[in-house]
C-alpha cells in the first residue's frame, strides 16, 4: 500500500516501473519523470488498463477513489472504459452541437423558410447561454431562464414557438442514444409559459365591402408590382409569402397553371393554381413591368429579391384599410374560403386549392393534380363573382387620401399593356 511520501521519492529509471498500491490500483514511473496512474481489470477474461491521470494532479486519496468507482461499476457488470467513453462523449455534445446537427437533418422535411426560422429561434434565443453546455445537463429551470427572456420582450407566441424547437433537439438526442440525453425538459415545461392568445387573420368577408375592396385595389397608385400583387391575391387566395415569390418561370400560359414548388409551400408539396381569365390577362398586363425579372413582384431597391413579407400590409394601410383588426394580406384567403363555402362550394374542393394539411390519411393521399377540373371550373367562377362584386359594389368612400368610384368604368388601369407574357 503507497504512501504520498514513496510517492514524491519515486525517481525515474531508464525503464518505466510501477509501485503497487492496492486492488489493482498502481503509479507508473516513466523514464522523463512522470507518475500516472492505472487500474488493472478484466472483462470477461480480457485484461484491461484504465488511465486516471497524473500525480500531483491527481493525488492519492483521488486515485484510490477513482479507482472504487471504476470497481463499482465491475461488479455491476459495466465496462468502467466504456462508461468513461460515454461519459466523455456526453460531455462533448453540447446543445449547440446537438442542434446543428439536428438541423442540418431537417433540409428535406422543412422549407426554407421554416428551416431558417427554426434556426434564428435556437441561434438567438437559446444558443448564447446553453450553446456550450451538454445537452444532457440542462433541466427545465435551465430552459425556463432562457424562455422566460423572450416573454420579457412580450413575445409570448415565440417563446413558446422556441419551446417547440428546443423540445425537437431534445427529443432527436433521445432517438439518437449517444449524448446521453434520457429526458426532454421542455416537455416539464407545459404550461409554465404564459398562454397564447390566438387571433385570426381580420378579413373582409362581407360581399359589398369585398367589391369596395376591389375597388380601393383598382385604385391604389403605389409600385406596380404591389399594385398586381395586390389584384392577383383577390383571384388566387394563396399564402403572402407563395405570392410574393413568385416567379414567372412557374407559370404555364398555354395551360393556364401556375406550379408552387414544392420547397415554398408550407406543407411541403408542389401546389397547382388554375390560372382564370382575368389572371392571365393581369399577367399580360404585369409583364411589361417586371417580365425581365425573375419574379412577379421584385422588390424596388433590389430586383433580384421578391418584395418584403410586409409589403403588402403597409400598401393595405396607405389605402386605409386596418390590417390588425380589417383585412390583412392573408386575409385575402380566408375572404374566398368564407364566400366559397357559402356559395355551395365543396369545402375539401376549397381546402384543396387553400393547399392546407390533410385532416386524416385518408384525405392525406395528396396528388398535385387532385380534382383539378373542378377546381379549374371553382376558380373561373370565383374570379366571374368577384367581377361582379366589383362592378355592383355601392357608392365610392374615401378612406385616408384614396378615393374609389361609384363604377369600374371610372377606374382607369394601370396598365393598357395587354397580351400572355
């Protein structure tokens, strides 16, 4: 059995030597002077050295203690180099480790955009304090601290949105068995987050002021490209951020189609919007503006992106619509989802074309093209009916400096130009 005082007057030799101290524990002496120390086992039948590091950094009383670990963990039947090796790797992965990982896996599941939100979110919120900590080590007070930051700013629904991510790293270290992650703490979490207030989407939805909202479109004297985006939403109710990327390559004059690809829908799937009469002519008419561009709506200080997400909203504003509590730039679709389904319309024909999520696998059997003459047939009748709202629409009324017309005959266009792209 060693003594500290054996130990310190241990002198190097031209070969390395050992002093045992006991139950297989024992300091190496090398030839340059060093004193490390190592604990002989066996694994079924099969000899094995385990390192627990140098003396005087290691003293003694710390090696024997480490050596009653690794013996606890033998007569449990655990490898004690194996569990180290766990160990080791546990501590290296980090939560910041562990979430790049995990993203850099979600390129095929989620868009771009969702891809890139769900980075910001980790990135900005979560990363500065836990990046660097393994990710098996943080509880749910450790995630608290952080969400309760971003409820501080008043961001209620993105602390909880950044709950959810948080809680998808954790539940792929699980899957993954190798960080030693056994738990997700932002499952603990359910509930200690203020609650979401949910708002829908203000819509206009009454068919007279429908009409005088054509008419205030028809009216609207800003950007071209806003103007047609504008017009466009009316007939094609599809997401802000699908119309405002759009691209002229994605559309099919001849078989009056437009294709989403599938990279910008929200549900991961090419979407199929049936061009009606009075789109293709306000693409006939749009095309003189912004036909060498790539996109429909360029934005004005750099063609080579679409317009903002905002755009649209702030031109609704100018015309002096409210956009938090009268109609917003999504609005334009719950506005045709609300006057299809009380026109008879089909409401599965009608949430076909909103492209929304399936309800059950059986509806969730998608196809691309899936009723595509009825639909091609809803759309021509949905862009006919909203002529006619524009055209019987009641008496013009101003609204900020924007005056609208009793008839659309007094609208002049805003482009004469006509003819497919």
């Amino acid at each position: 059995m060693l003594t500290v005082t054996q130990i310190r007057n241990a002198k190097p030799d031209e070969r390395a030597y050992k002093l045992a101290d006991e139950r297989a524990l024992y300091l190496l002496v090398t030839p340059s002077g060093g004193k490390l120390w190592r604990l002989k086992y066996r694994v079924q039948g099969r000899e094995k050295l385990l390192s627990f590091g140098a003396f005087p950094d290691l003293s003694l009383e710390q090696a024997r203690k480490r050596r009653d670990e690794a013996r606890a963990l033998l007569a449990n039947g655990v490898d004690p180099a194996s569990a180290r090796a766990a160990q080791a790797e546990a501590e290296a992965a980090t939560f910041g480790a562990v979430a790049e990982e995990w993203l850099s896996k979600q390129t095929k599941t989620l868009s771009p955009v969702t891809l890139a939100k769900a980075r910001w979110m980790l990135t900005d919120y979560l990363l500065p304090a836990l990046k660097s900590r393994p990710i098996a080590s943080i509880t749910a007070p450790d995630l608290l601290r952080e969400l309760r930051k971003v409820e501080a700013k008043g961001a209620h629904d993105t602390a909880h949105r950044v709950r959810q991510r948080a809680s998808q790293v954790f539940r792929y270290a699980i899957a993954a068995g190798l960080y030693g992650c056994e738990r997700d703490p932002a499952q603990d979490l359910r509930g200690a987050l203020a609650p979401i207030v949910t708002t829908n989407h203000p819509a206009i939805t009454e068919p007279r002021a429908v009409g005088a909202l054509l008419r205030a479109v028809d009216g609207y004297r800003g950007q071209p490209a806003v103007a047609f985006a504008l017009k466009l939403a009316h007939h094609l109710f599809v997401r802000p951020g699908e119309l405002r990327a759009a691209r002229w390559q994605e559309f099919d004059l001849a078989a009056k189609v437009w294709c989403v690809p599938a990279e910008r829908m929200k549900m991961g799937r090419e979407h199929i919007v049936p061009l009606t009469r009075q789109v293709v002519e306000l693409l006939g008419q749009l095309r003189p503006h912004t036909g060498h561009f790539a996109f429909l709506f360029p934005a004005l200080s750099k063609a080579d992106r679409p317009i903002s997400e905002n755009t649209l909203n702030a031109a609704l504003r100018r015309m002096g619509y409210n956009t938090r509590t009268e109609h917003c730039a999504h609005g334009f679709r719950a506005t045709a989802s609300t006057l299809l389904n009380e026109r008879g319309v089909a409401p599965d024909l009608i949430e076909l074309q909103l492209a929304h999520k399936p309800r059950d696998k059986v509806c969730g059997a998608y196809n691309r093209a899936e009723r595509l003459t009825e639909r091609v047939t809803m759309m021509q009748s949905w862009s006919d009916y909203l002529d006619k709202l524009k055209a019987t629409a009641p008496e013009g009324r101003r609204r900020g400096y924007w005056t609208f017309w009793k008839t659309a005959d007094h609208v002049p266009p805003l482009a004469t130009v006509g003819g497919a792209p």
